[in-house]
C-alpha cells in the first residue's frame, strides 16, 4: 500500500512541475518558473482530492538525503 502511494505521490509531483513549466511558457513568461511551480503547489496543497492520496513529509529523510550530502562533499 505505501509503494503505491509513493508512486502517486511521485506522478503527482512530476505532472506538476511539468504542468508548472508549461504554464510559465505560454502565459508568465516574465515570472520565474519557480514562482510558477510554488503556486501549482499550493494549489495542490489546498485541493482535497490530493490531500489523502500524496505521502506525508519526513523531515529527517529530508534531512538525510537531501541536506546532508552537500554539507559533507
């Protein structure tokens, strides 16, 4: 059950930064795709249908896998 909703969760995310992309292309071309991507996320975060469906944040995975290694190399 936890693979799947990872893999949800993973589908959701890259749809989302391509749909993110996308947008910025053709209608905000002077905003930055990050600003772009951040609005596509909240309103992910806001739609309810996404709310039981997407993984929890772990913060010490986050930590451990995304932090640590720049601070060390």
């Amino acid at each position: 059950m936890i693979l799947v909703v990872l893999l949800y969760s993973t589908a959701l995310l890259i749809l989302a930064v391509v749909c993110s992309i996308v947008i910025q292309r053709q209608f905000f071309r002077s905003f930055a795709t990050n600003y772009v991507a951040m609005a596509v996320g909240v309103v992910l975060a806001l739609s309810p249908l996404t709310n039981q469906r997407v993984a929890t944040f772990d913060s010490e995975i986050f930590m451990a896998a995304i932090v640590a290694p720049p601070l060390i190399f």
